[in-house]
C-alpha cells in the first residue's frame, strides 16, 4: 500500500479544535437543530407537551445539602433529621409542580411588531393570557440565549403585556428571534421555560440621512402651467417671504441660520412641479446612503405635506401624499 493512501487532504487541511471550540459548535448544532423543530406561530399555548423543566444551581445545591443531611441521619439515627431531611425534599417537590402549572395553560400572542428604521430597536409586544381562576406570579419572557427578561404577573382570568426589544442588524424583513417563556417561581430551584419561535417578521426601513440636502426641484406637472424655463434656469426655489401665521415647519430654518432671512417654504408654487425622488439621481455613489437621503427626503416632503413619488430600479410610485403613501415608500426602499 502507497504511504499516501490513508492520507485525507480535509483533516489534514482542518485541524483539531480545541475542546471549548469544539464544544461551542456542537452546542450551535444543536440548536439549529432544535430551532428547526420548532413550528413557528405568533400565538402559542403552553401545554405539558412544550413546557420543560431543569433543576437551577440553588436546587442542585438544595440536592446535595439534602443528600448530606440523609446521610447524616442515617448514620447518626436522626429522627428530627429524617423529618427535616424529607420536609424539604417535599417542599422542593411541591415547588416544582407549583412553578410547572404556573406556565402550564398559558396562552402566549405576539401583536404585528411595528416597522423600525435601521439602528433602532425593534418592540416585541407579547400578550400573556390566563384563563385560569387563580394568579400566575413571576413569569418572564425574553429572547432565547439573553439574559434581558420582561417579568409580569399575570391577574386570575386576565392578562399581562410585556415588551421584548432587539436591534435588527441592517434594512429589511427580518425574522422575528425565538423567544423564551421561563418561572422560577415559588422557590427558584426549579427552571421552568417553554421555547417559543415566533413567524411574524419585522420590516425595518433605511436609516434617514442626519443632514439630508434640501429637496430637489420639481419636475412640471402636465396641466399646471408652469414652464421647463424656471427649471433649467435654477429660478424655482419652492420658497417665499415669511408670513404671519405660516405654520412653523415651513419655515426654512436652515436658510434663517445661514443669512438671516425668514422664508416659508411657497406650496402652492411647489406643487406646480411634480416633484420626484429619484435613486438616479440622489447624488451619493454608495447604494445604501442613496437610500438613506430618499428616505430622509421622504420624511421630509410628508412632513411639508407635499405630493412626491419615487423612483428605485424596476419600482416607480406616482406622486402622492398622505401615511399611507408615506408607508408605501418607505416599504419600497426597505426592500429595494
């Protein structure tokens, strides 16, 4: 046989990892492969067949003070140990039945989490519901492998609202993170927790430029009248003299910071020029900082109630106004 022949370029090219390391991945394994048996749902009840429990560190501690005072008792012929020795374990029993149907029946709802900008943090709202006749004390819910648990006591037949929050890492769909329902309650020696992997998704949009440039000139609206002349000559300003009573958001301040001089933005005048906001022609080479001026441009125009509409590669929007086409655009470019 060749002296090469048991000779495998992958191992030799892979070298052994160090126990942690090793030990690190296996546990990542094991819960992709836990999460992926899980069904996802935005409504889950807790039942004896998802509701699991684990003794915590104060009850293996409790287990091996009891062992040591068995022992005692039995070879010291204890009497008052045995009972000491047996109301504790009975006690330690008792809680973990208690701390099992505290979570046992219990009906978890997640509300449509609302649509963030990039760098924010996304609010899970999570409904507790208990239609049973008596309190459910001390129950957390929290993302999976975090320590940062929303705690709430749940009222006999009524419910409890508690927030989740977590930062989706860039724009776009994002999966909701799988949650985790967990008790302690009455002792703590007992950890009582449900998984729970939620199928909602949250839409997070671009984050708005910090100092957007000013809105770009409108293109002529067919039927208004107004001549491509004042806008290939630069005379459309979309501005005017300051008046007495116009409303304080149309009034450009970056221009009184500058010379000095109070205008309100005219828009009337502006609104005969269909104005556009362009991807094309945001004026940033990088994708995402053209996205993030749109974006800005578009809280901008809604916030001076103007009619615009957008243009992104193979999605066009017709100029409009409102929330809902506020929504509209801002959809788009979260999914651009």
């Amino acid at each position: 046989m060749p002296a090469n022949a048991l000779f495998d370029p992958e191992s030799a090219a892979a070298p052994a990892l160090p126990w942690w390391a090793a030990r690190a991945r296996a546990r990542q394994r094991w819960a992709r492969w836990w999460q992926a048996r899980q069904p996802r749902t935005d409504t889950l009840l807790l039942t004896q067949r998802n509701v699991y429990i684990l003794p915590t560190r104060a009850g293996w501690m409790l287990a091996a003070t009891l062992g040591v005072l068995l022992i005692g008792s039995i070879n010291f012929q204890l009497n008052l140990g045995y009972a000491l020795t047996f109301l504790l374990a009975g006690c330690a029993a008792a809680g973990m039945v208690i701390g099992h149907n505290t979570l046992r029946g219990l009906a978890l709802q997640l509300a449509p989490p609302e649509p963030v900008f990039a760098g924010q943090l996304a609010r899970l709202s999570v409904t507790l519901v208990n239609n049973r006749r008596t309190p459910r004390l001390a129950v957390g819910v929290a993302r999976r492998g975090t320590r940062q648990w929303a705690w709430a006591d749940v009222p006999a037949g009524g419910q409890a609202t508690v927030e989740v929050a977590f930062q989706p890492a860039r724009r776009g769909p994002h999966a909701v993170p799988a949650l985790v329902a967990e008790t302690r309650f009455p002792l703590g020696s007992f950890r009582i927790w449900a998984p729970w992997q939620p199928a909602a998704r949250v839409l997070v949009y671009p984050a708005p430029e910090p100092q957007p440039p000013a809105l770009p000139i409108g293109e002529p609206a067919p039927g208004s009248g107004a001549t491509s002349g004042a806008r290939a000559s630069g005379e459309f300003d979309g501005v005017r003299a300051y008046q007495r009573g116009d409303p304080l958001k149309l009034v450009v301040w970056k221009k009184y910071a500058r010379s000095g001089e109070l205008v309100s933005r005219d828009t009337q005048l502006v609104q005969r020029h269909a104005l556009w906001l362009d991807y094309a022609r945001a004026g940033t080479p990088d994708a995402e900082a053209r996205l993030s001026r749109l974006a800005a441009w578009v809280l901008a125009a809604d916030a001076q109630q103007l009619d615009y509409g957008l243009r992104l590669p193979g999605v066009e929007i017709a100029p409009d106004s409102g929330p809902a086409h506020r929504l509209r655009c801002l959809e788009a470019l979260a999914t651009c």
